[in-house]
C-alpha cells in the first residue's frame, strides 16, 4: 500500500529508506549512494544515470535560492570596498555552498518520490 506523501517527503528530508525507513540512503560525503538498502536490500539504482533527476533537483535548487538572493542584493547599498573578482568568489562560494546543502535532500528525494510513484520491491535490481 501506498503510504501518504506526507510521510514520504519527511522520510525523504531524513535520508532514508523509502522501502524500510530504517536503512541510509548515503554512506559517504557528499552524495555517496548505498547500491541497495543496507538493512532490506532494497536497490537504490533503478536503471544507469538514476540520480539525473537528483542533480536537476539540487540544481534548481541551489538556483532556486541563489537568484532571489542575487536580486535582493542588488537593492543593498553597493559595497564599492569589494571587487568584481571578490564579488564573482564569493558568489562561486556561496553556489558551491548551496549545493553542498541541497544535494543530499535532493537525492534522497528523488528516490522516496519515484518510490512513492511507482514503488519497487528488494531484490529487484532494475525495471
Ligand atoms: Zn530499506
């Protein structure tokens, strides 16, 4: 049976299981993925280059929140003490930053969703 979404997405944002809710999804820094659940065995690559939608997700985001940012700062007073270059580093950072935070969610949220949607069963390695 299908559990509520509700519970999918809160299981997602604590990166675990979709199957189990018990078994990690990443065992490495940042986004190392686990090939299958460590504690039900549930696979957590469908099919090659899975995690796209991943990346799409954290990339949009990381655009999601920097462009809003970057627009609000253009009504701040400009800071003429720091330069084009520092300017251009500190927003490189600040994406870098972003996506450090988001990957993860992002990750483990594509996997609860397309485990909500269509859901798998362990010891099925791909459709
Ligand atoms: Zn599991």
């Amino acid at each position: 049976m299908r559990p509520p979404i509700r519970a999918a997405l809160s299981n997602a944002l604590q990166c675990r299981c979709p199957n189990c809710r018990e078994g990690p999804v990443f065992r490495g820094w940042p986004n190392r993925v686990w090939p299958r659940c460590p504690v039900c065995g549930l696979s957590y690559f469908r099919e090659s280059g899975y995690y796209l939608a991943g990346m799409i997700l954290t990339y949009a985001a990381t655009a999601g929140v920097l462009i809003p940012t970057y627009l609000i700062s253009l009504l701040l007073p400009d800071m003429k003490a720091v330069t084009e270059n520092e300017r251009f580093a500190l927003w490189s950072l600040f994406a870098i930053f972003l996506t450090l935070i988001f990957v993860r969610p992002a990750y483990s949220l594509w996997l609860s969703l397309d485990f909500w949607i269509d859901p798998w069963h362990p010891g099925e390695q791909q459709r």
